[in-house]
C-alpha cells in the first residue's frame, strides 16, 4: 500500500451542456443533480477534500449556499480533464479523483473502494477509471455513455460508444465495460495529459480518456461490481429516478436530501 497519499475530489461542473443544457442543477427529490454528486462524495469519507471546479456563477452560488467548496475556472474547456487541471494548480493533493457531475448514483462505499484501489496498486499506473459491467446487448450500441476493453491485467486497452464487437454478447462482455465517471490521476500526470494536444480518437469520439490511450500511458480499469445509470440526455432522467426508488443500494436519499 502506498502510504501519505492525499487525494482530493474534484467535480467539474458547467451549464452549456449540448444534449442536456443545464443539466447539474436538474432537480432530483428536490436537491439538484450536482449537490447528490458532491453530498455522496463527502459521506463516503475518503476525501481529503471536496472542490467544486466550475466557471458559472450560477453553480458557485448554489454550492456555496450548501456549504460547499468552489474552484472558478476559465469558460473555454472543452472537458472535465481540463477543467480540473486549472483548478487543481493551487491544491495541495498527490492525486485526484474526478467525479462527474452527471453520476447522481455514485455509492459512497465504491468510492472507498477506488480510492483503496488507487492506494493499494503497486505499479507505475498514473491513471485510473472505474468501470461496470454492461447488462444489457443493446447498452454496446447505445452512443450516450463509453465504452472500454479491459485486459486480463485490468489494463483500459480502447475506449468507443458504438461497439467493433462482433461475437456473442455474453463472450463480448468478459471484457467490454461501461466506463464510469470516477477517474483517478496522480496530480502530476493529470496536469501533464491536460495540457498535452488533443489526440484524432478523442476529437472524433468525444472520449478524454483515449488522450491518456493514443500516447501510449496505462489506464487502469478498478471494476466495480454494478453499473447504475447516469443523466447524459433528458430520456435518461426516468431511469435514475427507477433506481432511487427500486435500488436497494440507493438507501442514501434521505441522507442526501436533509445533508
């Protein structure tokens, strides 16, 4: 285990989303989408610290009106990566752990698992993003959430939205994954990759992870046992709000709401 880490979260976070303009400050059981984000990432107690990196008024003022913590940053990033790297300048942390502020779902005991995960990995590993199983065949073509494969070393060897797969599904899904809005960097290199040029996949795909791919740095899978859905469109709202209130696992809304 590497020991002395402090790993601070950071939640990028903006209102001129293009397939959902505004979303973050959507309302879920009364507490914007954002706030279930931030809220879960403090009851999960393995940050060192909470930040909030955005360049909106609008989201500084709600989250400072809930107590929270808000980095301002520039209105030009064209992503989270970036976004967070601004923000992380001036932060005393060795790695940080982006969270997406789409992903009002994320159980805090998950985050304690990728933190451990991050803390324990004795290689040379820089990068790292949680992933979930994909459970359903028509979720390989569903082009709203990404896509990765993952070795037998946990190794993220691609990622993509439209499956290349061609063989059975069940055979397909030993090593295709959903990946996750949990991304985990060592401060040093997210600084690096952030401010390196965008690479062609990325560009075309709209994937930040495949930076860390076309310039040949290990990205690791930390495979979480469960996928639950996040709010990239308007049409996925209904399926988060079937999770809170079927999920067993999602008992955490009332500590959400009155946190």
């Amino acid at each position: 285990m590497i020991l002395n880490l402090k790993i601070v979260a950071l939640i990028p976070a903006h209102l001129a989303s293009v397939r959902f303009p505004r979303k973050v400050l959507y309302e879920i059981h009364g507490v914007p989408m954002i706030e279930h984000v931030r809220r879960r990432a403090l009851l999960s107690g393995v940050f060192d610290d909470v930040i909030v990196a955005t360049c909106d008024d609008e989201i500084q003022n709600l989250i400072e009106k809930h107590g929270g913590k808000v980095i301002r940053t520039a209105n030009t990033h064209k992503n989270g990566t970036s976004r967070i790297a601004e923000a992380v300048q001036n932060v005393e942390c060795s790695h940080v752990v982006l969270l997406q502020a789409d992903e009002p779902l994320l159980l805090p005991e998950d985050l304690e698992y990728f933190t451990n995960f991050i803390k324990e990995d004795q290689s040379d590993t820089v990068s790292w993003n949680a992933t979930g199983p994909i459970e359903h065949i028509e979720e390989l073509d569903r082009h709203s959430f990404v896509k990765c494969f993952v070795n037998e070393k946990n190794r993220i060897l691609f990622c993509f939205r439209r499956s290349p797969a061609y063989g059975k599904f069940e055979d397909s899904t030993k090593y295709i994954r959903k990946i996750l809005g949990i991304i985990g960097y060592t401060k040093e290199f997210l600084i690096k990759i952030a401010s390196s040029p965008p690479t062609p996949f990325e560009t075309i795909e709209f994937i930040e992870q495949m930076r860390i791919l076309e310039n040949e740095y290990s990205l690791k899978s930390v495979s979480l046992d469960r996928t639950f859905p996040s709010i990239n469109e308007p049409c996925e709202v209904k399926e988060v709000m079937n999770k809170l209130k079927d999920s067993k696992q999602q008992s955490y809304l009332d500590k959400i709401i009155n946190s």
